[in-house]
C-alpha cells in the first residue's frame, strides 16, 4: 500500500510503471505468438542411429545442418517424406556450420551430381541418396563421404522461397550486368531454379542460390528488419510454408538460435563450394561432377571444429563470387 501511495503522488513514476507493464504484456503476447509460429514448421521423424557413424566432433554449441532443396511444385513435401515417396529429387543440398558463438558461420554447397559412394547401391550421383532413401540415406551418404556428423537436416521446398520473399517486400539483386533487379516471390523462385540457360550449369545455379540467400539472409537481418516483431512474425510463419526440419529439433532450439540472429543480426557468413576436380562421365554414361572427396573432407573437418579462419590461412577455397559476378 506505501508502494502504490508513493506512485500516486509520482505521477511521472506511474507513467512508467503503466509503461512497462504494457510492454511486458506485449512482449508476452508475441513471444506466444512467435512459438505458436514455431509450433506450425512441419516435422519429420528421421533415423539417424546407426553402426560406425562418425563422431560428434563439434564444440557443443555448434551446429552442422543439412540444408536440401527440393521442388516439389506445389504438392505436399511433408507428406511426400512421410509416405516415403522416391519422386522427390534433391537439387540443391548445403551444409550449414554455425560457430559455437551463433554469430558466424560457413554453407558450403555439394553439386547434386557428384560421384559417391551410396550404401547399398554402389556409386551414383548424390542426389541419388535423397531419391533412394530419402533424407536418412542422403545424411548418411554426406556422413561417411566427409567424415562430419550432421546434428540436423532442413528440407527446403522452393515453393517456399516465394513467401520469404514477398513478406521482405521483395528482394533487389545486382546482376552480372551491372544493374539492380528488384525480384518478387515468383520472380525469386524462377531465378533459384534456372540451370540450362547459364553457362556453367549446376554451377551457376549453385552461385544463383547461395546469392540469394546470401541477400534474403542480408535483408531479413538488417536492423530495421530484426527490430520488427510483425515482419520477424511473419518470417517465422513463411518457414511454415519453407521447410520440413527433423523432429529432434525443437522449439527451444530454433527459438533461441531465432533471438540469436535477431537481437545480433546473422554475423558473418562464408558461402562455398565443396573442392571437384571438374566433370565427367561414368562407365554407364552418366554425366557427372568428380568430387575431390579427401580435400571436401579436409574443409568439413576444419569447418565443424571452429576452424575455418585457421584452414584459411593455407588453403584457397572456390567462394561464392561478389554479386555482379554471379551469372
């Protein structure tokens, strides 16, 4: 009663205190939200024990995820994964490290035709993996070929990359022109599935993607962006529409590594290809990308402990080129 009567006579105080009480209301209100929005991201039981997988050799903190893009073209992923459906094909497929400090962090991209070694099926393309035995088979696959453990996987249906981009107002891209090009959802999504018309194939299409992302990851993270608890609202929901994440992963994970890039921004981020010795063809006439398998290995190993500025200093990698740069 002395407390409130003190308040009473402080009118300046009671301002305050009103204040803040509506702020911690509102707070409260959208951190409800934003798990309710987390709730909603589709998952999927996946398997990943199994012999002679190899160990955890990450710092605690860090994180390798598997990020696989396919097309479903408008159908049902989750429930394509669940029935086990072989149709889906992985055309796009990135591994994330994020460094134990969660500020920054390393993709680098795997041609979806490199030449390796499938358990159970010999030598194929690797995007074989994923239509052979879905996203268990394919972590797997990336596994044994690099050596790293994988803690989570992220398939990313490019349907998806529509919603991101609109809810961002869209997205201005600097082509190899010279110029700007502003790009709606549709727009965005067309330019992220293109492969024949550039002039390195999968390669190009390779750089087209990590660009965008690099952008998108850029635009969502600006101050302006991260500071607005509606547009990070309906951020969260377009990953709804975006990705089908492993069940392992849970809400308290995804939440605290969304305040993460929120309150710090996405700090900085290297985009990569994984070393090939060039392309070539296999005894059956297949068409395919010949991965340097000891060197990838290399840079996962350096990557997945923290090391990335340490392997740097000794090695030249094939970066993703500055944006007017990118085919």
């Amino acid at each position: 009663m002395v407390l409130f009567a003190f308040i009473a006579r402080h009118k300046a105080l009671s301002v305050l205190v009103g204040m803040a009480l509506a702020m911690t209301v509102a707070i409260g209100g959208w951190f409800w939200s934003l798990n309710g929005k987390i709730d909603d991201i589709p998952r999927i039981d996946i398997n990943t024990d199994r012999d002679n997988r190899p160990p955890r050799s990450q710092p605690k903190e860090a994180l390798n995820v598997l990020l696989v893009g396919v097309d479903g073209r408008g159908t049902d992923v989750q429930e394509r994964l669940e029935a086990g459906d072989t149709g889906l094909l992985s055309d796009t497929m990135m591994i994330w490290h994020l460094e134990k400090d969660h500020q920054n962090s390393q993709v680098v991209s795997f041609p979806r035709d490199s030449w390796v070694n499938i358990e159970g099926y010999g030598m194929a393309k690797l995007n074989a993996a994923f239509s052979y035995g879905g996203p268990e088979l394919l972590i797997a696959t990336l596994e044994d070929t690099l050596g790293i453990y994988i803690d989570h996987i992220a398939v990313v249906d490019f349907e998806g990359f529509k919603g991101i981009t609109d809810t961002l107002g869209g997205v201005d891209l600097t082509t190899a022109e010279g110029g700007e090009e502003h790009f709606d959802g549709e727009e965005a999504l067309e330019y992220v599935r293109e492969r024949k018309s550039l002039p390195g194939g999968d390669f190009d299409r390779i750089d087209r993607q990590q660009n965008f992302l690099r952008q998108v990851l850029h635009d969502a993270t600006r101050t302006g962006t991260r500071m607005n608890p509606v547009t990070v609202t309906n951020l969260i929901g377009d990953l709804g529409e975006l990705l089908v994440l492993d069940d392992d992963w849970s809400n308290g994970e995804i939440r605290d590594l969304g305040f993460d890039v929120i309150t710090k921004g996405a700090g900085e981020v290297d985009w990569m290809t994984a070393y090939t010795d060039g392309t070539g063809t296999s005894s059956d006439g297949q068409s395919i990308v010949l991965l340097d398998i000891e060197k990838s290995a290399e840079l996962m190993q350096a990557i997945s402990e923290d090391e990335f500025d340490e392997y740097l200093e000794d090695h030249k990698i094939d970066r993703l080129p500055k944006p007017e740069d990118v085919n």
